[in-house]
C-alpha cells in the first residue's frame, strides 16, 4: 500500500517473524524489484524501540492481534498500556497514527481506554476512519485477521492521532 515508505515488523515470536521474512522472500522474488522496502525483525517493541527509531520518526504504529494476557497479573505485559503509549507518542510524529485491532473485546476495550485516556492521543472522527484507507484492510491483511474473518468473528478497531503535548506547543 505504500511502497514508497520503509516499514519494518517486530515481532518476539520466532516462528511468526521467520514465517513473516519467508512471505517477504516469496513476494520479492514473485515481483522483482519490488517489496524492497520491508522487513521483519525478531524483537520485543516494549523493550528495544530505542534501538531501532529516533523521537518523531514513525508515521505509523500498528498493533494487529496482540497477546491479549487475560490473567490480570499479566495485564502490565500487554503493549497498550499508559508507559508504553508515552514511548510510542515519544516515536511518532505530531499527526502520526496508531492503530489497533484484536478480536477479544475485552482488550479491544482496554486498548481503546488506554488510549482515551493518554493526553497525546486523540481518536479518529468517523470521518476520519471512513476516508483512511488502511482502516477497513487492517482486518483482512494479517494472518490473523483472515483467521477471524473465516471464523466469523469480530474485530474491534482503535484508530489514534498522535497530538502535541502541553510542553511542545
């Protein structure tokens, strides 16, 4: 959809990133010439962005059918939560989006709080996500999302807009 962007997933499962370089493998050599501007990385987002993205870097950050850690001791490893949206703000540019999708409502809900609550996000208008192309292809274009489509399930999106901060106007 934008190859003109570099777009790079990060991903802590071994078997999903290699099954992710594999399918990044099989379209470069089905298009020569094209889909030279992705990767797929083995890594944990939550720990090591640092390492990889300077402060108002990204355009986007998506989060597609994250772990949804039921057990309420867990919930402090999901990858919305208040610290982690403060690191994300941190890496994305004024304007920047995020955007989520899971098919547990539960999460869907607490991603969507999380980010309601977060001074430097503000959700789209209905507009909005009517007229951003990308909002009605994130149930479709993951694994998983396929995954819940033939199941017949339901997903449930959050869209955010990065704002600027009291201290950055």
């Amino acid at each position: 959809m934008y190859p003109e962007k570099l777009t790079l997933g990060m991903e802590l499962r071994d078997k999903v990133t290699e099954f992710v370089r594999q399918r990044i493998a099989a379209l470069r050599q089905q298009h020569p010439g094209q889909y030279t501007n992705i990767s797929c990385v083995r890594s944990n987002a939550q720990k090591y962005l640092p390492n990889y993205f300077r402060k108002g870097e990204l355009e986007k950050m998506f989060f597609l059918f994250p772990d949804p850690h039921f057990k309420v001791s867990n919930h402090r490893r999901r990858v919305i939560s208040n610290n982690l949206a403060t690191e994300y703000a941190y890496f994305l540019q004024p304007g920047g989006t995020i955007y989520t999708i899971t098919d547990v409502p539960e999460l869907g809900q607490w991603m969507k709080d999380t980010l309601d609550e977060h001074p430097l996000f503000q959700p789209y208008t209905e507009e909005e996500l009517r007229e951003d192309p990308v909002v009605d292809i994130l149930a479709e274009t993951s694994e998983e999302g396929q995954k819940v489509h033939r199941a017949g399930g339901q997903t449930y999106k959050a869209v955010y807009r990065r704002v600027l901060g009291e201290e950055e106007r």
